[in-house]
C-alpha cells in the first residue's frame, strides 16, 4: 500500500470512519466528469479534506446545515443569471441585480420565519450564500450592515420600535450616509449641517457645498429609500459635532425622491459593479426633532443639548466590522487559492525534462511558490479573525457590565490588522490570478471581481494607512509606559520585555519558538526606533505634529510589524492548542503555518536581519526551509483547497470548478458572449467595410 | 523675491526665453478655471516644466509636431464617446468602439497620405494618440503590431507584394494566431496542424483538439479577415516544427467566417476591454502552398522541406517589441502618477495642526512615499528605454551587416527588464490608486483602465516568470565564463569585477556612485549563489533539470537584481550625460533618479545588508536621504507632472485633469449614467416594491 494511501486510512480510522458519512458535497454533483489529474491529486492527499471542512466549520452538525443550505439558494433557478451579467450594460445589470436580491432575500426571509431559532451559524452561512451570490455587490448589504446596526447602537428604544423592526423585515431599506464627496476617513471634516428650529421642533437638513454631497453609501443609488445621515448639528447658534438622523429618501409607494433631496448613483467602478453607491444632496429638508438619533446625545425641544456620556461604545461595533473583514479576508483568499491551485493541477507547460509530456504548472517551484503562501495566509487570517471573534464576544459582556478597559488595546490591534489583512489579501488574490496567466485574465476565471472587492478593502471602513498611523499611536504610548515599567495589556506585553532585554532566544533556530520572538523583536525595535527618532527631532525644536508627519512612514511600519507579530503568534498558539485532530492535519496545518511566517520573514529579511537574532548565515537555511514546506504541501494542496469545500457556485470560475474541466468551461463561457450569437456583428456594415473599402 | 521665483526666472533665461515662446498646449484649453490649490503649486516650482516637456519630445519641434497632432485627434467631435463606455453592454461597447477606430485610422491614414514624409516621431505620437483614444483596447493594434511585423520578417518578396501592401493600406485587416486555449508561452507545445499534400500542393489547417482552439488574438473576435497562423507543419509525413501561415478569416464582402473555420469572441475581461480577443478553430481548413511564410524556412512543391538558415533573427522583433512596452509602463506610469499628484494637491483632509484648514493630502509624507517613487520610477524606466531604443537601432544595422555577436545579451537584457518593469509599473498604477482613496476606485479616475492594461503585460509577450528565468540562465552562463576569465559583453561586465573582488567602494557613502555599485553587488551575489547552490545540489547527484526547478525562485530574483542594477546604472549616466539642461532640471533630473534607487535598496534592504557594503548603521542614513528626496520633490511635483504635458483626453480623469476641478467633474461624470435620467428605474415597480409590500 502507497504510504500516504495508509496515512489517509489512518486518519479516516483515528477520527472515527462514522463521522464523516453521511456528508454529501453538492459540488460532486458537478456535471462534468473528474480531470484526471485532478483524481490523481485527490488520491495523493495524506489527509482527508473532509476532516478539515468539518474544522473549518465548527463541527460536523454545522458542515451539514451549511451544505443544506447552499443546496436550497445555489440549485434555485431563479437564481441564476440567464446572460452573465458582466455582458450587461450598466443600466441593465442593475436591473437583473435587484430582481436577484429581491428573490434572495424573500428567500432567506422566509427560512428566518419558518424556524423557531434561525441560529447564528445558520443566519452567517446563508449571508455568505448571499454574498456569493451577489459576489459583485449587494444593493440591499447597507440595510442589514450598518442601517439596522446603528438603529440599535444609537436609537432610543422609542425610535427603534417606530424603525427597528420595519428595516429588520424589509418593510423599509436602509442606508448609511456618512462619507462626503470631499470627506472621507476624516469625520470632523463633514460638511453636511443640521440646524434645529426650536420653534417648529424640526432639524432643517443642508449640504451647503458640492463637496458636501453625500457620496459612497452602498444601495443609495436607487435602492434604499431611508438613510441614517451624519451631520454637523447646531442649536441655539452652536456647533455641536456630527450626529446621526434618520431621514426618508423616497416616497414608499412612488420611490420618488423625497423633496429637497437630489439623489443618485454615482456611476462605474473598478469593481463592486452592482452596489448601487449613491450621492444625495439635501437642500433645506425638514424633518422632526425624533428623528435624531439620541440613545446617547440629545436635543431637547427647546434646543437644550444634552452631551452623550461615553463615546467608547462606538469600539465595540468598529471591532465587530472589523473581524467580519478579516473572515471575509480570509474566505476570498481562500477562494483564490482554490482557483488557482486546482488550475494548475490540470494546466500543463512547457518541458521540464526532456521527452517527458509537460508537466502539470502546480509542479513548478516557483508557481508554489505565488499560490501556497496566499493559502497558508488564508489560514493565518482565519486563526486570528477566529480570536478576534472570540474576544469580541467577551468585549460584549464586558461592555454590558460597564467595563471598557480592555477596548483601547483592541481597537488598535484592529486598525492595524485591518489594514494588513486587507492588503495582503488584495495582493494575494492578485499574485494567484497572474499565476494562472491569460485565463487569470478572464472574468469568467473570477479573480476580477475577487480582486474587486478585495481592494475596495484597503480604502473603505478607515483607509489601511490612517489604520496604521492610528496603531502607532497606540503603540508609541505603550512603548512608554513599557519604559516606565507600567505593566502591559496581553498583545503588547512583548514591549515590556524588549524594555527589559529579556526578548528570549539568544540565537536562531528554525523553530516557531524562534519565529515568534524574532516578529515581536523586530515590532519592538521599530517602536523604540520610531519613538527615538521622535524624541531626537523634538529635542531639535521640531513641532509634536511635524515630527508625527517626519515620522510617518516608520511609524506605518510598526503598525505592520505589529500586525504580523500577532498573526503570526495567533497562528502558533492556535495551532498548538488543537487537540482534536487527526495528526496527518495538524501536520498541514502547521506546515500552512510555518510557511505563512517564515515567507513573511524572509520577505522581510532586512528587518529580520537589523532587529532580530536572524543573522545573515541563518538566511540560506531559512530559506531551504521555506522550500521544504513548499515540497510537504505539495501533494496535499488539492487537498487542502478541497477542504475548504466551497461549492463551485460560490467559486463561479471556469478555472476552479470542481471537475477542473477548465478548458470546456472557458469555451462555453465564451458561447454566452452576445456578440457570439452572430456571425457578422452589424458594425461591419456600418463601419468597417466602408472603412476597409475606401481606405487609399 | 522668493528664492523658486527667482530660480524659475534664471531657468528661463539661461535656457533662453524664446526658446519656450510659440508652445500653447491646448489642455490649457481647459473649460473651467485653474483650482486654486493647483495654481498656488505652479507658482512654487523651481523649474519651468515646458524644459521638460520638450526634453522628452526630444526638442522644440517636436513638441509642436505633438500638440498639434493632439489638438487633430483629440478635439475631432466624432472622436468623442455619445455615453461613457463604461455605461454599455459588452456589445455596444464593441460597436462603438469599431466606429471610433475607423475613423480614426481613416484619419491617420489621411495624414499620412497629405505628407510627404510622415515622419518616425510623428507617426509614433499619431499612434500614442490612437491608443489614448482606444484607451481600452485598439481592435485594430494587431494588423500594425504583429500581422504587418510578421508579414515584413518572414514573408517573401512575392508574398509581401501581395499582402503587405494591402495590410498597409488597411484594405485587409490581420491578426496575429499563435497562443492556444491550452498553450501559452510555450510555443513547442502548439497543437494547430498543417499538413503538406503535394498532390493539391496545399496545407490543411485542423483544430485537432478543444486545447488547441486558437485563443487571445486581439481583434481575432468579429473584426479581422485575415490571420498570420502558428501551427505545427508536417510534409512528406514527417513533423517540421512551428511554422507560421497566411490564412483568410472571413470573406472580404459580406465578413462571414471562411468555410472550415469557428470564430468568435472570448468574452469579458479585467480590462482591456476593447480589444476583441477572439478564438479560431480549423476543421479541414485548405490554403494553397504560397500562403506559408517562406521567407526562411521552406515547403516545395513536392514537399521537400528546406530549413531556415538561422533562427536568432527573431531576437531583433522580441528587442523592438520589449523596447516599446518599456516605453508605455514610463508612459502609462507617468498618466498614473499626474492623475495622484494633482488629485493630491487640491484634496484636503484630517487636522494635521491644530485650528489649521484640512492640508493638502500632498503634504503628507506617507502620501509622498506612495507617490513620488512612481513618478520616479517612471523617468528611471524611460532612460532605460531611450538607452535601449538606440541600441536597437544599432543593432538593426549590425543584423543587417550580418553581425548577431550581441544578439544573446540583449535579448537577455530585455527578457528580465521586461518582466521587472511591466510588474513595477502595475504596481506603481495600483499604488497611485489606492492613494487617491475611494474616488480611485471610480471608472471615470482613469485608473482601472490604466491597471487594467499595465497588469496584463505581465502576462503577454511572454510571461514575466518565464522571462526572469531566461535572463538567469543567459546571468548563469555570464558567471561561469567570469570565472574562467573570458571577457564579458558591457551589461554583465560587473559579474569579472565580482569574480575577481574588485567591486569597486569599499564602505558606503550615500552617493550615487555607491549606490550603482551596491546594486551590482547584490547582483553578482544572488548569481554567485544560486551558481554554488545549484553545483551542490548536482554533487549531491540531484539531475540537471531538479535543480534548475529547486532554484529556480533564486534565479528568477537574481535575474531581477540584474534588471534593477541595470535600470539604476543607466538613469545615473544618462543623467550624468545630460549637458543641455537647466541646473535647476538637472536637479529635479538628479532628485528622481536617487528616490528611484534609494526607494528599490530600502525595499530590498535585506539582501543589500546580506550582499553589498551597506550595512545596519547605514540603514537610517539612507532613510534620511530618500525622505529628503521627498521633502525636495515636494514643492516640484506639480511641476514635475505638467512637464509630461499629457493632453486631459489622454489622461481622461475626473481626478486628474489639469485644472484640478475634481469634485465638479466627479459629480458631471456620474450624471452622464444613463440610470440617472430617470429619478425611479423600473426595477423598483417590477421588483423591489412588490417585495417590500410583500415581506412580513
């Protein structure tokens, strides 16, 4: 018997052959036959995937809800677009949009109503089904995201009767009117007012300026006739900051726009083709004094303003959007890596050895080396955003007792990491669609919308550099108190012993236990480094905020190394503190991370080698290991992509289906093109055989 | 007098006044008034950018041959897009552009019938203005890149007199058939056939298989009627290699595919959408003899194969094609950095002091750190390209003497600088992206058309992996005969200094000699070291082609490190070499070509740490010294950018036209969607109305 044929008996063995029948993966049923070589990488695989779908969704209970779930919205017919949008107008893909998000949500509606608790897990599951769905944008996505979110966070328990639960059934859709067309990340730079009328006991809403117009909010466009607006608020002839009113933008019956407001969509776009961002400019629009949000601050009916007690609550929510990110982070890296890795494992080219037929492109080494590290940082992404999760839910019950403690130090972990996790999967998706050449190219591979979505990322939700910077303040801080012996919150405590010299190893050794502390000695160092530099150029008689801005691009620096000095932690400690699995897994699983970090370092060897006990002789060994991680995932990187157990309607690519049919797809995708259903497209008479014939 | 004022007015008159006098550029032309921000920054620079305008045209004359050309193309009404592109359906977009193409080749033929000499500049800047008008794909670009080249290089006298000259005249349109649904760079792998029959003395052209499906060419979809055709030739039932035929597509009257052939369009893209990719394929195909291009090689009549004399003539086209991409990723490079910088210098935000307006995004320094590098980086590759450009020339006219002596280092040379700069320049596109932050992401910024073009050069003209590990094995072979001590051409002379430890400066300074210096360094050292490594691995009886697989990541970053000391080395001599410029230029000059190396050894500061003389406590100096750079760049960038003296239309940005209006261009591009005629779109009444009366 084959060893790794042994190995994957073993596993089936060892974890109880029982709990995994009875799972049946709908993308099997895909209609094409199995590409051989994809059969032979399946067969090679020393682990069974199923045990890692079964991890990766929190048990075996969850693995089958998920897939019950994918049968019902993904099989349903009136879900499937009859043209590919991408052949579609503007205009038109519009139009399919909201027929599709119409059917969606009725569906994932009525799922809702007919169970007597829509868990969780359930309710997450069938939002990626819808996200999958409407993989380039989600029209209604603002309603359910941040409208009915910020009701609850902000609106008093009046207001949210009279809206709360209208925007939970789609009764009403929603939107969230922040962002200006000259006012983005900087929320004191918003222009929009709102002027309360003692009188009338009414705000009277205004965008003075063309910079003002309400610019971004997804659905805004056409969709959504109800928005929470931030606003500049005066009363009694005083400035009194942003707050949020709820404001109807179209007539429910009519949709027309409500008077005084210019509303529509603000056009094409690199990616997100199908959210409906929308602009809106209120002139003089009048509504009631109840329609400030005021759970925290309030305006009373004479004009009184009654400040908000605390505004660290608004933490919470950031950290909560936040880890959403860094899943969905994780999940479309993911998803890149299984196109690209089951491409190449039926893609073939070139010689590599005389006379034999091309080799599979999954066999060169540096074709590895552009897919396994973005799958290992997959992994990476999920262990932390898993934490994060974890600790959000305590943060939550934290919150609830009144305790906010702990809410400054992951705030900055999560504007850090944001930033990060957003780049690094941008550039992730974009490394796996060259890797896969011309056909990465095609929209009907996917990546473009992946890629898309992936670094709308890096701007919205706090632009990644403003995250950074807003890290190194929290880190500076730390950094001084560390100095002043202050004891440290958990994610920064390594500051405390780079203070004290007490870093841990002396030497290297390819270990983990040597990777983690050389991370947390190069943040470390960058920190002291930054705060020195500072120190120097305010002893010159440099001012605190030109010194901020000299230092700058230090300072983002640390903010990343912090970053993935966490990551980079989380993964080992996650890793290790696995217990239930198979040993064939844990293998892969510490393998995906070890080449997640020692990729990461020797991509950043400078730093490595300026901070920490890596020294120049340790380079070419950690590179050999680097390798050899390559060489290990290599026979079980089907595998591992199979694991994921996306179905093939979420990974909607020609190169990564299932069956790895790739080249019938390609063709058939082409078949859909409209200017295919004609021989001659009628430009040639209009235009191009005058052109041909007349020209000299 | 302010110092700049006064720097500006001496540059004007030590380059003479007169000489600038007479230039209007029509951008200037421009329908609103100058932003304020930008008009304040124009003041400051220390420069007069028109000196940089006409050294790039290469001379006075030159410029006013270029804006008038550009006022013809770009002011012409039926040039103009009724609705942006971006707003229509895949096949509109189609239709509209076939219309716009042929008037513009029309035109373009016109003024070279009305001259008596059209000049090689004139023509080039009539085609850069075609492609900045066909910004996002030229249906035509394949009959002048590769059908006409092909036509000229391997087609005989008799065959050009009967094709040329109609391709010439666009009385047919061709395209270029090589790449395969299965088959990419690896040109021995074509799977097309064309078999001999000296009983008709024909070939038949088949498809044998879905793989071997013609796929890719550019115009191949519904637009060209004639086709040069890779395809694999067998005569007298022996297997002949690739070779390339004349076949016609499509019937020159009513453009109906020729019997035997399957044609149409490959679908949807990431960018370049315009482009008309097509796929092809043969059943049984018939074309006479005379139609296989026999310039070199031959079929006679009764079969007999004659093998070409030499097949390094190819290197020639592959220098000239690799030269003009170096050309545009300065060029589009370029158009991105205006588009940032200008966008930067009226966009405000945050509070960087207390009680002070929003600054100007520009002032920030991480702002500086995203952009000016790419500016840089742009003059870097456009003095390698301009360097490159008359070696071609020369070696043109040693080809032509029958001298293929620097054949082999050239096209080494060209292989790694096309991979390093078409992945830089899609970089530096990005980066200007992202910093432009969400209106960035907007279609009418320009950016995603840019991107969409800049990455796809990754991947065609052969992909950059493929390209770095040629150029390491031509870097392998350089190594090994240094060690022996033959003398090495000019371009890897540095690899005798390493062998013989003459590599020049003993410990760094921050001057550019240290910096070319340092570059060869680690140059030599990454060859140095995959040549030890890969004698290793063959000791340890590991085969040839193993090992070349196993190293291959090191060699393709060795094959980058020559690039970029080759990009570093000639942007300091042709800096160097300048006599005619301004000081106040050669500064500026001087300034980007320091920020484009300093900014590449800081990014790669591990293996100049690991290889060159640059050491840890150098580290901080050079930081110093390129945020110098910043800090020097700073009151010049807008300048700087006006120098490139690019057209609005063929910058084609809300964001970075020349008067700087942002916001009221932003807000006129979105009112140009059709889905903002109408106030409500149907898809409210037809579904979302029925669905929110309709939810519970």
């Amino acid at each position: 018997m084959h060893p790794s044929v042994a190995i994957r008996q073993l596993t089936l063995i060892s974890s109880g052959a029982d709990y995994f029948s009875g799972l049946t993966n709908i993308s099997m049923n895909s209609r094409k036959p199995e590409h051989e070589d994809l059969k032979k990488e399946r067969m090679k695989s020393t682990f069974n995937p199923l045990e890692l779908t079964i991890l990766l969704d929190g048990g075996r209970e969850k693995t089958k809800i998920r897939r019950e779930l994918e049968s019902n919205f993904f099989l349903d017919p009136d879900l499937k677009d009859p043209v590919p949008i991408d052949f579609l107008s503007h205009k038109e893909m519009y139009e399919e949009t909201i027929r599709k998000t119409c059917i969606l949500y009725k569906k994932f509606l009525e799922l809702k109503k007919s169970e007597d608790e829509f868990s969780a897990f359930r309710e997450r599951a069938a939002m990626t089904i819808v996200s999958a769905i409407l993989k380039d944008g989600n029209p209604f996505v603002m309603n359910t995201a941040m409208f009915i979110t910020t009701l609850r966070r902000q609106a008093t328990p009046e207001q949210q009767k009279k809206w709360l639960k209208r925007a939970l059934d789609f009764k009403i859709l929603g939107t969230y009117a922040q962002t200006e067309l000259g006012h983005g990340t900087y929320i004191r730079g918003l222009e929009t007012t709102a002027h309360y009328h003692p009188e009338t006991q009414e705000f009277v809403i205004n965008s003075p300026t063309l910079s003002s117009y309400k610019w971004w909010p997804g659905g805004m466009g056409h969709t959504a006739n109800y928005a929470v607006v931030a606003a500049q608020l005066y009363t009694q002839e005083v400035h009194r900051g942003v707050h949020i009113f709820i404001v109807q933008l179209r007539d429910e019956e009519t949709h027309e726009p409500m008077p005084g407001m210019k509303i529509g969509e603000i056009g094409t776009k690199f990616g997100m083709h199908t959210i409906n961002n929308g602009f809106l400019a209120f002139q003089n629009v009048h509504i009631p004094r109840d329609q400030m949000l005021m759970k925290n601050a309030k305006v009373l009916e004479d004009g009184s303003y009654v400040k908000s007690p605390s505004d660290k609550l608004v933490y919470g929510t950031m950290i909560y959007v936040r880890v959403v990110m860094l899943q969905t982070c994780a999940y479309q890296l993911g998803l890149a890596a299984t196109i690209a890795i089951r491409y190449s494992a039926v893609r073939r080219q070139s010689e590599m050895k005389p006379g034999e037929p091309e080799p599979q492109i999954l066999d060169y080494r540096t074709q590895q080396y552009k897919l396994f590290p973005s799958l290992a940082t997959s992994f990476a992404f999920r262990f932390t955003a898993n934490w994060l999760w974890n600790l959000y839910n305590e943060i939550i019950v934290e919150l609830e007792k009144g305790t906010l403690r702990r809410l400054p130090e992951l705030h900055a972990l999560c504007c850090c990491l944001k930033a990060v996790c957003t780049y690094e999967a941008a550039k992730g998706v974009e490394t796996c669609r060259l890797a896969c050449g011309g056909h990465g190219y095609m929209t009907c591979s996917n990546f473009s919308t992946l890629y898309g979505a992936a670094t709308a990322r890096c701007t919205y939700e706090g632009e990644n550099t403003v995250m950074l910077l807003q890290t190194a303040r929290y880190l500076l801080k730390a950094w001084q108190q560390a100095k002043e012996g202050v004891a440290l919150p958990p994610t920064v405590a390594y500051l405390s012993r780079a203070v004290t010299g007490s870093t841990g190893l002396k030497s290297w050794q390819n270990t983990t236990e040597s990777i983690v502390t050389a991370f947390q000695q190069v943040a470390a160092s960058k920190i002291k480094s930054c705060a020195d530099s500072m120190a120097k150029r305010m002893q010159m008689g440099i001012s605190p905020t030109d010194t901020w801005n000299m230092t700058s691009i230090e300072l983002a620096q640390c903010a990343e190394a912090h970053a993935r000095a966490f990551i980079v932690e989380k993964s080992v400690s996650t890793i290790e503190g696995m217990h239930n699995v198979s040993a064939a897994m844990k293998s892969i699983l510490t393998q995906l991370c070890e080449l997640y970090a020692v990729y990461t370092l020797l991509n950043n060897k400078g730093d490595f080698l300026m901070f920490s006990s890596v020294t120049s002789s340790n380079i070419a060994s950690i590179q050999q290991w680097m390798e050899m991680l390559l060489l290990e995932l290599r026979p079980n990187a089907v595998g591992i992509v199979d694991g994921f157990d996306f179905h093939d309607a979420a990974l909607s690519s020609t190169l990564g289906a299932w069956d790895g049919q790739v080249y019938e797809r390609l063709f058939e995708a082409a078949s859909q093109s409209p200017l295919n259903k004609e021989s001659v497209n009628q430009s040639f008479h209009k235009y191009l055989k005058p052109f041909l014939k007349s020209s000299m």
